[in-house]
C-alpha cells in the first residue's frame, strides 16, 4: 500500500486586534453607538511533537478540510488524548466528491450536531492496523453506528471509502480514504 506522508494546511491563523477607545462625546457631539466586538475565534491548532493523530493530520497537505471540520466541531483536543484511536481520515478531495456546500455548510455553527456526528463516525475507539481489518469485520464508531470492513484483491475498504494510505501515530492509527464515511440514517 502506498506510504502517504500526512500534511495538513495550517488553518488560517486568528489574530485579535485591539479596539482603541473613542473619546468621549462633547455636549455639542451625538453619542456614538458602542462597537460590538467580534466574537472571539479559537486559536489555530498547533502541533504537539508527539506525532498525534491532530500532529498527523496537520502535517498534511491532502487533510486541510478534515482539520478545518475537526476545528468547527471542537474535536482537536478530543484527538490528542491518548487513545487508542482508529481514524479514518478523508483527503480533500474526499470532501469535494460531497454535493456543492456541503462541507460549507457543514461547518456553520448552526450545523455543529451533524458534522460532530459525521466526525464520529470516521473513528473507533480501538486501534486497528490494515492486517487487523478483515472482509466482513464490522466497526462500532464512535458515534454509535457501525461501518462495514471489505477486503478484496489485498485492498481494504470500510463502507465505500478505501484505504488508500496509513500512518501510524503515538494515540492511534491513520487509515487515509478517498471517500467521507457517512452514518448510515438512524
């Protein structure tokens, strides 16, 4: 199986920028109506050097929408825990096989249910290499689904999504797939 060398795009970095005070109107000046200050952003992830899954996943250039989506979903602390973790990371251009939108959506903080729960549904709790995925092996998720393990002709796919690269981190394991895994509809 080829050896994709995980990278991911750094997040466009938050920066806040101070509001200057405006003096103080004059008798003969109308009051100005206060500036509402912009909500406040959470900071860009940083690599942790201890080549966790998050570390795996910024350091590729092929994952830069699964870190913006694990960013929206505040997921990022969640995978730099210590594991075991299985996680089934789709490349960008998994993301744009998805409807036009969709991942835009997605990521809008009135959508934070459903994309935490498509996140899930990407991971177990378990660690599990490629020689440990059998054909027919079924996979509970992190979101409480299950998803479906097929190996046929040496390639292993889970769902639809084949494996098309893994790297191993310190709190887990990265299978890299060419498909985002939807949970099947409850």
């Amino acid at each position: 199986m080829k050896n994709l060398t995980l990278g991911l795009l750094a997040l466009v970095a938050l920066t806040f920028v101070g509001c200057d005070k405006e003096p103080a109107p004059t008798a003969t000046e109308p009051a100005k109506a206060a500036a509402t200050p912009a909500p406040a952003k959470k900071p860009e992830p940083r690599r942790t050097g201890m080549n966790t899954i998050v570390d795996v996943a910024l350091g590729s250039k092929d994952h830069t929408t699964l870190v913006t989506a694990l960013q929206a979903a505040e997921y990022v602390d969640s995978l730099d825990n210590a594991g075991p973790f299985t996680v089934f990371a789709p490349t960008n251009a998994a993301f744009a096989k998805l409807p036009p939108g969709t991942v835009e959506g997605l990521v809008k903080p009135e959508k934070h249910d459903d994309l935490r729960g498509i996140l899930k549904y990407h991971v177990t709790v378990s660690m599990y290499g490629v020689a440990a995925l059998k054909d027919g092996m079924v996979l509970s998720m992190a979101d409480g689904g299950k998803a479906t393990v097929h190996v046929k002709d040496g390639k292993v796919t889970i769902n639809d999504a084949a494996i098309v690269g893994t790297v191993q981190a310190s709190n887990g394991i990265v299978h890299v797939v060419d498909t985002v895994l939807l949970p099947p509809k409850k």
